[in-house]
C-alpha cells in the first residue's frame, strides 16, 4: 500500500468517525419540552408545551410583545387535550386537542383555543374562524420571580381546576370546570340494578356531595356488611353518621374503625377515627 493510499484511509477513517460522534451527540434544546397530565372530573387534561427561559431579558412589552398573538411557550405549538367537555372561563368547550394561543396586554390577557396545532409561531398566519374560545382573563402578580415559563393545573376540585400561566413575575390563571353530576347519578343507578353493587363507592358519592345521608347510610351499612374489616368502609360510615347528627352511632362506629385500622396497622385511619371521635363529643 503506498503513501497516498494510507493519507486516503486515514482521512476516511477520521470521517467516518466524526459523523458517528455528530450522530450519537446530545445536547440540552434551549426550550425543554414537558408533558402535564391531570385527572380532572371523569377524565384527564394533558397539556404539551415547551419551556423558555427568561435568561436576563424582559418578557413581557419586549421578548412577549403586548396586543400580538403568542403562541404561549416555545418552539412548537402548545396543546392542551381535554378528555371530556369542559367550560373554559364558563365557555363551553367540546373534549378534544387544541392549541393555546394568548395576546398579553398589560393589564388583561386574551386566552385563545384554536383548532390548528400546527401553525406554531407563525402566527402572520393565524385565522379567527379557527378560533374554538376566545376569553379575557385577569393577571396577577407573582412577589418572586419564575425563571422558566411552567404551565400548572392548580386548586383542582372534582369539578373545576385553575390553569396557570407562569413566567417571570406574572401568573395567569384560566378557570376550568366541568359538570359530572347528572353522568354519576346516572352511572349510579344503573350500576345499584345489578347484583354486584358498588355500595361504598355510592355511598361516598352521596356523603361528599351533599345528597341524600339516610341513602348514603343504606349503602354504606350493605358495604360494611360485605366487607366487615374494611376500616376505610366503617370510617365512612362514621362520618355519615356525624353529618346525620347522630353522635353516639358516629362515636361508636369510629371506635370500631379505630380498632379494625389499629389492627391493620394503618396509623392514618387510626387518627382519623380519633378526631371523629373528639368532634363528636364536642357537638
């Protein structure tokens, strides 16, 4: 082999081996990309989006422009998916996948779910009729200073959640909520009229939302019976009682489930009961 041919075979092999180091190089993307996922209601909300950093700049009037359409994050869309309806600032909104665009003004935010996930920031583009919400909502501001932009469900109830906006000292908040009351009571009813019947899972229903106790006790007492050492089951059923007003019943029930817990070795309930108990007797 002469000289030229090992020049030749050096240089391929110093290629070769700079394109496999350039293939297999990972570096950290300047906005990293995060996915949310919250049970919410009867269903879940998923948002995606990517997160910048503030980095020294002024966001908001400079690197956020005040009255034009953000696309609420970086890089690609941000997308929020809502497994089942919901109302959005009290607007509703049919489950599905969205983007989420925003028009930041100094004092009031516009909130926009559109139906095109993949205009990103190109928004000299962006269509009103594509447009599924369009809602004002109020800023607040935040006393420290929040480096990276995070997007956050909060205060989340069975039936409403806060979306929360955050980026350096200002904090954004879209209430959602939804209705699933008339979807439970009727998953109750036709699940009560077969024979394995979710009686705690009723009964619990029917304590937390304020419906009728005298039912809720019905079923918890069939639940209790059918699980006798549940102490989650006979906890319930002490709080049914309280709220009834029967206070030796609640006392006497909680003294059972502080026994069964203590026999289970779950500290927890064990308290729980004991706090029941205090209460009851200071009614």
């Amino acid at each position: 082999m002469n000289k030229i041919s090992l020049i030749a075979g050096a240089i391929a092999l110093t290629l070769t081996t700079l394109v496999s180091q350039a293939q297999t190089l990972k570096t950290p993307a300047p906005s990293s990309s995060q996915t949310i996922k919250q049970g919410f209601g009867l269903g879940d909300i998923t948002v995606d989006y990517s997160r910048p950093s503030v980095k020294g700049r002024t966001v908001y009037g400079d690197l956020v422009p005040f009255g034009k359409v953000w696309r609420t994050g970086a890089n690609a869309a941000t997308k929020i998916t809502f497994s089942e309806d919901v109302k959005v600032e009290d607007k509703d909104v049919k489950a599905g996948t969205y983007a989420v665009y925003t028009i930041p003004n100094k004092d009031s935010w516009e909130f926009i779910l559109y139906t095109d996930l993949t205009m990103g920031g190109n928004t000299s583009a962006y269509k009103a009729e594509n447009e599924v919400l369009h809602v004002t909502v109020k800023p607040t501001a935040l006393t420290s200073k929040v480096e990276t932009f995070t997007i956050n469900l909060a205060d989340v109830t069975g039936t409403s959640a806060t979306l929360e906006l955050l980026w350096d000292k200002t904090r954004v908040p879209v209430r959602i909520t939804t209705e699933i009351d008339a979807k439970v009571m009727k998953s109750i009813e036709s699940t009560m009229a077969v024979d394995s019947r979710p009686y705690f899972q009723a009964a619990n229903y029917y304590y937390e939302n304020n419906k009728d106790l005298n039912q809720a006790l019905v079923w918890i007492n069939k639940a209790v019976e059918q699980n006798p050492k549940a102490f989650w089951m006979t906890m319930l059923k002490a709080r049914i009682e309280l709220k009834l007003n029967d206070k030796k019943a609640a006392i006497a029930t909680a003294e059972k489930t502080a026994a069964l817990a203590t026999e289970a070795k779950n500290d927890d309930y064990v308290k729980m009961a004991n706090d029941l108990i205090v209460e009851a007797k200071k009614k």
